[in-house]
C-alpha cells in the first residue's frame, strides 16, 4: 500500500511507513484539502491543478516546518547537538534531519511542486 504522487516525468513514493504524512496536517492544524483529499481516495486517484500546485507547496512548507519543530528539540538532545554557533548547529540539524524519513519525503514533496510550478503541469496521486 502507499501513494505516487508524480508530475512532470518525476514521482514520490510514499510507503506504508510515510503514510502518517497524511496525519500531520490534523496533528499541526495546518488545513490541507490536498492531503484530505488523498487520504478520503486511499484506492483511487486525486489530480492536485497546475494552478493548485503553489497552493500545495505552501501547505507542505507548513507541515515541514511544523514537523521540524517538533522533532527538532528531540535530535538535539538525543545526539547531543550543540554549538556556540548557530548557523553550524542548523546545518548539523539539517543533515540529521535528512535522515528523518517523514521530513525527507517532505522535502521530496516540495522539490516536486517546484518542479511541476516550473514546468506548469499538474499532480496525479494514485493509491494502491
């Protein structure tokens, strides 16, 4: 079971393990009608506009942000992550947290609504 999202020749798989993707809008209270939409079609298809697309990023941007702040704080103390400078402890944050496979599978959510923005095309997800 999972989704693809795909647009523009690229596509994102989300596994049974990212599914709680779909979660994270209720847990942050971020309304995203794309990822409800997703999740009320599990077994079917949902087309996100071309002109929706900028829409969708942003929501994305939310619950990226939403989701590194709550994880953040946890990384920090679990791996011990401090520095005198802040910009040196934000780039070890963010190498961890590219290791975080929510968080990387919204960066690839991201980086594929740039890319479909650029080429003007829509997103299909399809659910299996």
């Amino acid at each position: 079971m999972g989704f693809d999202f795909m647009g523009a020749g690229r596509i994102v798989t989300l596994e049974d393990e990212h599914e709680s993707i779909l979660d994270l809008p209720a847990r942050y209270s971020i309304p995203s009608r794309f990822l409800d939409q997703v999740r009320a079609r599990f077994y079917g298809s949902s087309v996100i506009a071309a002109q929706a697309v900028a829409v969708f990023r942003e929501q994305i941007d939310h619950i990226k942000e939403a989701y590194r702040a709550e994880v953040e704080p946890k990384i920090k103390r679990t791996r011990k992550v401090y520095a005198a400078d802040l910009e040196i402890e934000r780039q070890i944050l963010d190498r961890l947290l590219a290791r975080d496979t929510l968080y990387a599978k919204l960066v690839e959510l991201r980086e594929l609504c740039d890319h479909c923005i650029r080429k003007g095309v829509a997103i299909q997800c399809e659910g299996d």
